[in-house]
C-alpha cells in the first residue's frame, strides 16, 4: 500500500495541493474585510501616512514573490520527482 498507493496518489494530489497554497497566500488580502490587518492592508496604510504611492507596493510585492517563489519551485521539483 505505501509503496504503491501512496507514490501514486501523491502524484495526482500534489499540484492541488501546492495551487492550493499560493492561492489562499495570494487570497489573504481578503482578510481584511474582517479587520486583520495584514500586509496590503498596512501597504495602504502607510501609503496614506508617507505618501509614497510606487515604492512600498513594489516592496509589498517584493515580499510576496519572495514567500510563493520558493514554494512554487519546490512544487515543481516535487512534481517532477
């Protein structure tokens, strides 16, 4: 069973399961709307505080590529495994 079932159903499994991940990462914006501040949410405010309206969602941005990237790449590989 483990050396057979389980190879195989984490093939067919694995790449929802990744999608599933970057996208509630990518989703957690919407969390706001229950009043979690969270890093879109203080990106606006501070933009409203410094008046830097280009920079601080380049380095928002920034942070979200450097969270999924990583996790992206190790789906593929685990994929191709």
């Amino acid at each position: 069973m483990t050396c057979i079932v389980l190879p195989l159903a984490t093939r067919v499994a694995l790449p929802s399961w990744i999608g599933l991940a970057l996208g509630v990462m990518k989703d957690s914006a919407l969390v706001c709307v229950v009043q979690v501040t969270e890093l879109l949410k203080s990106t606006q405010i501070l933009i409203t505080r410094l008046q830097e309206p280009l920079f601080l969602p380049m380095i928002c941005g920034a942070f979200y590529f450097i969270i999924s990237f990583p996790i992206a790449r190790f789906g593929g590989y685990l994929e191709k495994r």
